[in-house]
C-alpha cells in the first residue's frame, strides 16, 4: 500500500485503505476499483491523495499507531463535541471529552513502539477535526515516550485533542478562507488561543494547553510571548504536534510538505522553538520517510521506502528501485538526500 496524490490516480487503481469524512461516512472503501467518475468526485471534495493497493512493489503491511475505527470515530466525536459547544453556549462538554481521550490513550498504548507512518486522508471541510486528533495522537506519543503516566497522558490529551477549539469563535469566512490571510485577519486568528479559555473553563488543563500551545521556548509566540521556565510541557508538546500535522496537511493554497522538511524544522528549533529534550522526544515517534515514498539515497540510486523502526525516523529499510536490493539504512553507509516529488516519482513506478 502507498499513498499518491490524486492528480496522478488513474482508473484501474485499488483503493487500499477507505476514506471516511469527519461525519463517520464512507467515502471510497478499501478494495474499490477506482474510476474516471471517483477521481473527479475526490478532486471536487478536495481530497489530497488516495492509499492504493500496489502488488507489483510487494510494500509491507503498515500498521498505524491508531487504527482506522478509533481515528474516525475521535474525528466524529470532537466534531459533534466542537459543534455542540458552539451552539448550545460554547463550552466543551468535559465528560464527552474525556471519554475521546480515554479510548485514545488505551490504544496508543498498545502501539508505544510504533512510528507515525501514515497521513490521514483528510477533507478540505474536515481539516479542524482530522488536525485536532492528529495533533493529539503524536502529541501522546512524545508522552509515552517520556514516561508519563496514563493520568498525565489524559491531560496531555485533553489538551492536544482540543487546543484549537477557540476556533468555533473565529468567523468561518475567515477560517476557511482558501488563500492567504490579510494581516488583520492573521490577528483575529491569532486570538483563538485566547477565546479557548472560554470554551474549555470547565477542563483546566486542556484550558490552559489551549491558551499557551503558540508559545515558545525563545519568546518568539503568542498570545503572551513568555518562554524558558514558564512554559509547561504539555503545551510544549502539543504545540510540536500542531507545527508537525500543520506542516505536512495539504490545503486548499498549498500542497503539505514532505514529513522530512517538517522533522528538520522542529530539530532545527530544539531550545529555540520548544525545549530540546521535549523536541527529541517528540522526534522519535514520526517517520520522516513514510512507507512507499520513493527517494534518493546519498550514492545517486533511487530506491522506494519500506518502513521505519523506532528511533531510527532519519534512517528507514529501503529497496532498491531497479536491482531489488534491501538496505538498511540505519546500519550502512548510505543517507537519503532528498524526497523525489510525486511527478517525478510516479513515471518512475509505473515504467517498472
């Protein structure tokens, strides 16, 4: 199974893992036959990029950290939860919220050794809620891999879950607007955090997650600009999961950039941007070359990724596009040097 952009489906293909929305419906089941009439219904709901069953590149089976059943219906609830809270008197259920949460913790759990390896398929109108579990998925993982206890990862994942609720007061001409943002209306976004302490008085911790996860470590953030010592970890973490999700999502005025140029801008700011232990912990858990990208390794062959073991996120198993050959980057001498970009890498896969 690997992921390809839609611009470059064509009819034949099989589906490899279902699209769903943030309502729960199915949009295109695993195994559908895709057709001319499926491409220009995705292109229409602006959906990035399909998972496609692929025989002829013998790809291993990839394992999410959370399996399709628990990600979509996280999405559903924080979307009833989200809209429930802006018409019935803005503030989130805390109850309803917990459970989200629990369930959440429980599984990723059972998959603490797992890396983040594949990206959601997600909607333009559905963007709020996929980020919101996205977020708090790999937010938890940093967690984990901290040691924190299920107490605090329910913390942590009450405020990761909804550190972007504040959204619900922002105008929606303005949040879903689908080129860039004037600067007056970057400002009134940039108040989201504050209009959360609104939304979520009722869970203290996800409040205060909310209101600080545009801080940073060098002051440099937003709404207050503190740093150093008076930012807490939680909001720390969080914020990593934010920039990291934000960064590889496509949306409608520009295509997500490749999990590697999201990982190096994050261990580029260790103890600027968030604290470096907290970033190296983080770091450990997402695959910077998920399965089925194909790359360019250090001595000028392309080969196709075949997963990541954890904490080894720079150094995946790799094949050879033409000789076959497995290598393993993590113990040989050769680097990926960079990412081949969808249209130069498709004519490649197909000519094989």
């Amino acid at each position: 199974m690997r992921r390809i952009s839609t611009e470059f489906l064509t009819p034949g293909m099989v589906v490899g893992r279902s699209i769903y929305n943030s309502r729960g419906q199915v949009l295109l089941r695993e195994g559908t036959v895709i057709t001319k009439r499926y491409i220009e219904r995705l292109t229409l709901l602006g959906a990035p990029c399909v998972y496609i069953k692929d025989a002829r590149l013998q790809l291993p089976f990839v394992i999410d950290v959370l399996s399709n059943a628990t990600r979509v219906s996280a999405m559903i609830k924080v979307r009833n939860i989200l809209e429930e809270a802006e018409i019935a008197g803005i503030v989130i259920n805390p109850s309803a919220a917990s459970a989200t949460v629990k369930d959440m913790v429980a599984e990723l759990l059972r998959h603490r050794n797992t890396v983040v390896n594949l990206t959601d398929i997600r909607l333009d109108d559905d963007y709020l809620f996929a980020h919101s579990v996205n977020t708090c998925v790999m937010a938890l993982l940093a967690g984990i891999s901290l040691g924190y206890t299920r107490e605090r990862l329910h913390d942590l994942g009450l405020g990761a879950l909804f550190h972007d609720a504040g959204k619900i007061l922002v105008p929606k001409a303005i949040l879903n607007k689908p080129g860039h943002l004037s600067p007056a209306e970057t400002e009134i976004v940039r108040q989201h955090p504050v209009y959360g302490l609104k939304v979520l008085k009722d869970l203290p911790v996800a409040r205060d997650v909310a209101y600080r996860h545009h801080e940073r470590h060098d002051g440099s953030g937003y709404p207050r600009g503190i740093s150093g010592s008076e930012l807490d970890e939680l909001s720390q973490l969080t914020g990593m999961a934010d920039i990291f999700d934000a960064l590889t999502a496509n949306r409608q005025y520009r295509p997500g950039h490749p999990p590697r140029e999201a990982y190096e801008y994050l261990a580029a700011g260790g103890n600027v941007l968030f604290e470096l232990s907290l970033v190296t912990a983080f770091l450990k858990n997402v695959a910077a070359y998920p399965c089925g990208e194909v790359v360019e390794l250090s001595d000028q062959s392309i080969a196709i990724v075949l997963g990541t073991a954890y904490g080894f996120p720079l150094h995946p198993m790799v094949r050879h596009l033409y000789s076959g050959q497995t290598i393993a980057l993590a113990t040989s001498n050769l680097d990926v040097i960079r990412v081949l970009p969808p249209g130069e890498a498709e004519p490649l896969l197909r000519a094989l």
